[in-house]
C-alpha cells in the first residue's frame, strides 16, 4: 500500500513538471498530426465543431422563444455532416497542396480561385445531401434544399473564406489546414445551422 502511495506520488509529481506536460503534449500533437492519423483528426474536429455550432444556433433559437425544446438528433445530424465535409476538406488540401506546389501570391491566388469556384459548391452541395440522408423523400429535400439555399450560402462563403484562405495558404502547411477552418467556420457552422433549419 505504502509503495503503490509512493508510485502515485511520483507520478503526480511527474505531472505537475512542465518538461513533462510539454513533452506529453508533444508526442500526442506529433501522433495526432501524423499522415497516419490525420483523417482521424481532422473527421473528428469537423464533427466536433459542426454539432457545436449547431448546439450554439439551437441555444439562441431556445432564446429567441423561435423553439420551444432541444432538437439532439439535429445537432447529431450536423455532427455527421461535418464528418463529410471533415473527409471532403482532408482531401481537397492534400490534392491542391500536390498540384500546385509554393507559397508565391499567384500560387496562393490560383488556390483560393479553385477553392471557391470548384471546392464550395463541392462541399455545399455536399452539406446539403449529407442532411438530406435522415430525411424523408432525401432526393426531393436534396433538389429543394440546393435550389432554395444555395445561393444564400454560396454568398456567405464569398464574404468568411477569401481572406481566411489566404492566411491558410499562405502561412499554414497542409497537415493543420482543416484544423484551421474548422476554427474559422465555428461561426459560420452556425449559420449554416440556421440557413439549414430556417422553416421560412
């Protein structure tokens, strides 16, 4: 009893050294940015940060008396989107990355071209038709849901992502490129939240 006080105590001490807690944080930051693990990764805050910008639209709609209870199988759902849109991000930045190679200004501005003209609608589109999956008649929701909102998205991507790929392709390299959106989409996960549910 007295040598298993004395191993808890060791560790605890161990645990309150920084050496120790950066070089924890080093090897977890180092496995989780791994090419092994990086879909994993990058999935998993996707899926994260979508269900959280969900829970904060549903919480200023609880608010705004707009609705009356807690929806979990929504937030569920944008959970799930962002793991389509976390795999399409992965994918994206590594196929650009190899494709179109440096960090001149005309090689970020040719990135930032293709992102919004060929990846956006890609990733809206897909927004939409992940969502569409746990609904009723998917297809027709699908067809309705681009046709009426779309646009409105469309647009709010023109305003939140040229500036913010730019700093993306210019400064970051591809392994914390997803990492990076996600943070600066919290926001805009949560209009999509809103634009997704609008019921007018």
């Amino acid at each position: 009893m007295q040598a298993l006080g004395l191993t808890w105590k060791r560790l605890a001490t161990k645990a309150s050294d920084s050496s120790f807690m950066a070089g924890y944080l080093r090897r977890l930051h180092n496995t989780l940015f791994s090419s092994k693990y990086l879909l994993y990764t990058n999935v998993s805050v996707s899926v994260s940060l979508s269900a959280l910008g969900d829970f904060l639209e549903q919480k200023y709609e609880l608010y705004k008396g707009t609705e009356d209870k807690y929806d979990y199988k929504r937030t569920m759902h944008m959970g799930c989107s962002g793991a389509a849109v976390g795999v399409l991000c992965h994918n994206w930045y590594k196929v650009l990355d190899r494709f179109i190679q440096g960090k001149t200004v005309s090689m970020v501005f040719k990135k930032l071209v293709l992102d919004q003209l060929v990846f956006s609608p890609v990733m809206i589109c897909t927004f939409f038709g992940s969502l569409a999956l746990f609904e009723e008649n998917p297809v027709e929701n699908f067809r309705d849901e681009v046709t009426d909102k779309f646009l409105t998205l469309y647009r709010a991507e023109w305003m939140v992502w040229p500036p913010a790929q730019i700093i993306n392709f210019y400064y970051l390299p591809t392994r914390y490129r997803v990492l990076y959106d996600n943070f600066i989409s919290l926001g805009y996960d949560v209009y999509t939240s809103q634009v997704k549910h609008n019921k007018s």
